[in-house]
C-alpha cells in the first residue's frame, strides 16, 4: 500500500503554471525528502497532497488507513508553526504530554509508554531540560522545536513536515533525523519531509524528489528530478 500517492499533478495558480508532472509515492517505512530552490513550489505540492489546494491536473491522495486497517495518523508541520504568545500558560512538558491525549487517553493518567514516548521527542529536539519553562517565555526557534516534539508524541503513521529543523543547531537536527529514521525504519511510519539540509540528512533519507525548473517554461513552473538511492542525492 502506498500512504500517499501522487499521479501526474499539476498545479496552477490562476493562469500560472507552478507545478507539472510531479508523481511519486510514500510507502509506510520510508523516508523521503523533498527538495529545490526558494519558490520551488515544495510547501504548494504538500498543501495539493493534504488536500487544502485542489491540482488543476492528476491527483494526490493519502491513504485513509494504516497497515494495521485503522484510520491513518496524519502528523503535519507547516513551515513556523508556532504562535505562542507570552501568556500562554502550560509549560513545555504539559503541551508535549497533551499530545498523548490524542491517542484515546482524554479520561486516563498518563502509562510508563507514554512518558517514554514524551521524553524521546522532547530529547529528539533538544528540549528535555527545558522542559519546566513556560512556553510563552520561549525564543521562537524554541517554541518551534516543542511543536515538533508534541507531533511526535501523538505518534503518528505518516509525518508531512515542512522545513521542520528551522532553528535547530547541528547536534538537535541530528537527533531529529535519527528519530525519523527509527520512526520508519523500526515502526513502518511513513515520512516526507521538505529540507533544504539534504547533505545533513542524505544518510538518513531512502529516496530524494526535486524539484526542478522546466527549462521551456517562461513560468516559475517546477517539475520534478526523483533520485532513488541516497547516495545520489545532488544539490
């Protein structure tokens, strides 16, 4: 089964090609990353595959089950998720944590697998030891990592994740694309994910698409370049 499917998009913005032929799949168990220059269209073919644009031409559709015939798990990051302010009230373990809630515990304490699962996505992100802070009192760069850290507490079978490392240093991308290759590798969770990092994460990816400039277009209009194996990845 695929858990997103795209066939022969095309996208356009009123009378503005953007998109052409872009088809490929996402399987549960890969992990797969989109790239190509500013205004590539990559955060416009992720909001086509979501179902918040409509292609003007082929299709993109997310599987509504997982492998187990249970409704599918979407975990989507936009690109600067989080809007804080300074008054909001919980603190950064609280907001992780009600990630677990989704998981049909609204009326339950919190188990041992729970806490576990709180605890690697707060570390896989660097925030563990600010875990005590208010989130209001947090930098941006700060406020963006908990809201990754709260998706991956939800656990869910596919990510969607737009330029999710934004702020991050080196030592906390790392430990992000290490959980994201376990999360699909050990546990079948399906996973794209557009960066502009790809040497960093080339290691980690299964399979690359980028997105490149049709040399015939006088548009802005994007196509797309799929390298199979990681170790053709190229900028």
């Amino acid at each position: 089964m695929h858990y997103i499917e795209v066939d022969d998009l095309s996208f356009r913005y009123e009378d503005e090609p953007v998109l052409q032929n872009i088809h490929f799949t996402v399987d549960p168990g890969e992990f797969v990353i989109l790239t190509g220059e500013n205004g590539a269209a990559k955060s416009t073919l992720l909001r086509n595959i979501l179902g918040l644009l409509k292609p003007s031409h082929g299709s993109a559709k997310i599987s509504p089950i997982n492998t187990r015939n249970e409704k599918l798990a979407i975990g989507y990051i936009p690109q600067q998720v989080a809007s804080y302010n300074a008054g909001f009230p919980s603190t950064v373990l609280e907001l992780v944590q009600s990630g677990r809630y989704q998981r049909g515990k609204w009326f339950k304490r919190l188990d041992e697998e729970d806490h576990v699962h709180v605890k690697q996505a707060l570390d896989s992100v660097g925030m563990w030891d600010q875990r005590n802070k208010k989130v209001g009192d947090l930098s941006g760069g700060q406020k963006q990592r908990i809201s990754l850290a709260r998706i991956f507490a939800t656990d869910p079978d596919l990510f969607i994740l737009d330029e999710p490392t934004t702020g991050m240093d080196i030592e906390s991308r790392t430990q992000f694309y290490e959980l994201l290759k376990h999360n699909s590798e050990f546990h079948g969770k399906g996973i794209l994910m557009v960066t502009h990092d790809h040497e960093d994460i080339k290691q980690y990816a299964d399979r690359h698409i980028h997105l490149v400039r049709k040399e015939d277009s006088p548009w802005r209009c994007f196509s797309m370049d799929s390298c199979k194996e990681p170790s053709k990845l190229h900028s």
